[in-house]
C-alpha cells in the first residue's frame, strides 16, 4: 500500500511540473529580424583559395514604411 501511495504522488508532481511548463499565448514574430547574408564555411581550408565579397547588410523594413505600402496598396 505504501508503494502504490508512493507512485501516486510521483506521478501527481510529475503531471503538475509537466502541465506548469511551456509558453502561453499565441506565437509572436521577433522584434528584430535576423540579418541576411552569406554565411563562411568554418573549416579552414575551405576558405584558402576563395575570396568573399562583402555583402552590405539588408534590413527589414520598418513599421512606418509598411504602413505607407499597405496604404498605397488600399488605394489601388
């Protein structure tokens, strides 16, 4: 009797710490996007007889310029 008591409240704080975890609500997109660009192989000699361009980086769009485009959009 005592094991099966035993197993009992195992399993309840088990079920209580899986229920407690995780992320609520609805996903959400960063609030800085990540860079775009070419990334450089790590094994060094990959690199010894290739020359990278630099590539400029590219931004996302901000939010006022977003608004003018669905705007402009809208209009059409």
């Amino acid at each position: 009797m005592k094991t099966a008591k035993r197993i009992i409240i195992i399993f309840l704080i088990a079920m209580i710490g899986h229920v407690g975890c995780g992320v609520r609500g609805d996903p959400v997109p960063p609030k800085i996007p990540a860079e775009l660009g070419r990334g450089q192989p790590t094994y060094k000699g990959a690199t010894e007889n290739l020359a990278f361009p630099t590539v400029p980086p590219v931004y996302a769009p901000t939010t006022e310029e977003t608004k003018k485009k669905k705007e402009a959009d809208e209009k059409k």
